[in-house]
C-alpha cells in the first residue's frame, strides 16, 4: 500500500501536470459520458479532475483528525492557482474566552492611504469544524480580499474533535466581536463588518449572525455563507442517492464532520444547524451560494427561502455547474469565476 506521501505525490503531479496542461480537447475527449444532476452538467473540467483524482483519493473517516488535517492542507495547496496580489497582510493575535487565538488581516492595494475605515468581513474557514485551517484558506482571503475590495480577518477556531459544539462558535463570536471593537485600528469601518465561511465556516457564520441579534449586539451588515451546512446531520437533502460520493464531499464524510463537531444531545440545537432556529426574522442580509453538485446544496436553498419568507433580504447565487469546495479550488477555471461572482455580490453590498 503507497505511503501517503506518495499518494499526495500522486495527486499534484495529476492535478497540476494534467488538469492544468491539459488542452480542452483533450478534456473534452476524456469527459464525454457527461455527469448530471437535477439535469444540470458538471463543468467539463471539474469532472476531467474528479476523474483523475478518484484513483488516489483517500477517505477521512479512516484517519486521524490530525492526518485528516494534514492530507487537506496538501489538497488546498494542490487545488489552489497563484493568489493574486494584494496589498499586506498582518498577523494577528485575537484574546477569547477560550485564551488568545491566532488571526490573519488581510489588506487591498491602497488600504494604507489616508482613506481609512474600509469594509471589512471576518472569515470562517470551511471543513466540517474538524479540518481547515488560516493557511488552507489563505488564497481564497486573498482573492475575496481583493475582488471585493475589503479587509478581511480570517480566524483560527478552535476545530473539533478535540473541541466539539460550541467551541467553534465561541471563538467565531468572540472573534467577530473584538474586530467590531478594534475596527478602526485595524482600518475597518465599524459600521461596515460582514461575516462570512464557506461550509462549515458558512455554519458558523450563519450563527454568529443569529446571535448577534438575539443578544441585542451589533449586527454583522452582510452575512456571506458559500455552500453553507445549515441543516441537521440527518436532513433528507443529504440522503440524495446521486450525490453520495464522487463530488468531492461525499456521505460518509459529512456524517464524520456532524459526529466529530456535534454531540448526539446537542443535534437539535439550532445554534448548530441554523435551519432550525425559531424565528429567521430580523437577521442580516444575506448572500448565499450553492452548488448544484453538492450534498449541502437542498439545505442552502432551504435557508434562502426561510431567509425570503421571514423578510430578510437575500442575494441568491447558484452554480449549475459547479460542486461542494470549488472556493479552495481556484485551478479550476469555472471555480475562478464563480469566485469573482460572488465577491463581485460582496462588494455591491458592503459599498452600497
């Protein structure tokens, strides 16, 4: 049985020597039983790297959460293309009630001149509050960073199973409230602080704005949650029979992510699947992403239409062809795009 080193040897000299090399025809000729969904087809590239990758690919639940964390971190850095240029970044260091945690800022061109109080977003990393981390959601930062024009802090939450439900959440809130305190040191208008995570990270999101209105706190002015795992471990969104393996983020993964993240008398709470709070009424605006390649994808267009029903302003934006993760996948360029859409959302909303 191959190492994992040469496993991940593997997977980048695929990814990198065929999924970027590879001339279009060349794709074309190798995806032409196009894979669907709801009737919907995958980008022909996406399915090109899924293809390629299945032959390497190794399952999480069989390993250790620190393997676990260790094998992700070599995906990001496979998956992800050059980041973009920005203008800084700082290392930052944010005291919570779990002790000092660490945080990252990072800056647009020109976030130094004398024009002060930017928008900001505070971000969540994805990866089932067990896995991810600042450095496998550096690139990501940086193109969000960039493209929306905003400084943005990503946090460093404390990841379970270590730390199980509401560890994540604790630090996600205590975060989101130091960097309203100390905006303007930090450049940011305080009035101007948005929320925003990728799948998990979009959970987290999701709750930190839920407590903010509930604790009579300052609200985030924009909530941004990208393929958000709003709903309980057993929501029959993720029983879809197509969507069990093959994308990326497959069943018996999420099911791993809920156990390791939420304990068996917690899983009702809906400060864990927000799709289950009493009221969605007075929450910030939001922009959501889905994908309809994804196993999340049923739960995020169910909190859209809660969101809508309970009169809270909704940017709704769908990949038809894309899958759960294309964010930290930036080889792609289908991702690339999607990417530049929905910061493209985030920076409408924080400048309106």
């Amino acid at each position: 049985m191959p190492t994992e080193k040469t496993v991940l040897q593997k997977i980048e000299a695929a990814v990198v020597g065929g999924l970027l090399g590879a001339p279009e025809s060349f794709v074309r000729r190798m995806t032409k039983q196009r894979w669907t969904v709801g009737g919907e087809l995958l980008d022909r590239r996406t399915q090109f790297m899924f293809t390629i990758g299945r032959s390497v690919e190794q399952s999480m639940p069989n390993m250790t959460a620190p393997e676990a964390r260790a094998y992700y971190w070599r995906l990001c850095r496979v998956l992800e293309a050059t980041p973009p240029e920005i203008g800084r970044t700082s290392e930052l260091t944010i005291p919570m009630r779990s002790g000092l945690r660490p945080a990252r800022a990072y800056y647009p061109p020109g976030a130094d001149a004398p024009i002060h109080g930017r928008p900001g977003l505070v971000y969540y990393h994805g990866g089932g509050h067990t896995i991810g981390s600042l450095e496998t959601h550096d690139t990501l930062c940086r193109r969000l960073c960039r493209e929306a024009s905003c400084i943005v802090v990503s946090v460093d939450y404390r990841l379970a199973p270590e730390h199980p439900f509401p560890a994540a959440l604790e630090d996600s809130y205590d975060a989101y409230r130091w960097v309203r305190v100390n905006a303007h040191e930090l450049g940011i208008a305080s009035d101007r602080v948005a929320v925003g995570g990728d799948s998990a990270g979009g959970n987290l999101a999701a709750v930190v704005s839920a407590l903010t209105r509930d604790e009579a706190q300052p609200m985030p002015c924009i909530q941004l949650l990208i393929y958000p795992g709003v709903g309980p471990v057993d929501h029959i969104g993720r029983k879809k029979p197509e969507l069990q393996k093959g994308y990326g983020l497959d069943a018996a993964t999420t099911r791993w992510f809920s156990e390791n993240y939420v304990p068996g008398d917690e899983r009702d709470n809906p400060l864990a699947a927000p799709l289950r709070l009493p009221s969605h009424r007075g929450l910030p605006p939001a922009i959501i992403v889905t994908a309809q390649f994804d196993l999340l994808c049923e739960e995020g267009l169910e909190y859209v239409s809660k969101l809508g029903r309970a009169g809270v302003p909704v940017t709704h934006q769908h990949q038809k062809n894309l899958h759960h993760g294309f964010a930290t996948m930036s080889v792609l360029p289908r991702a690339r795009e999607a990417i530049t859409e929905l910061a493209a959302a985030l920076r409408d909303a924080l400048y309106a």
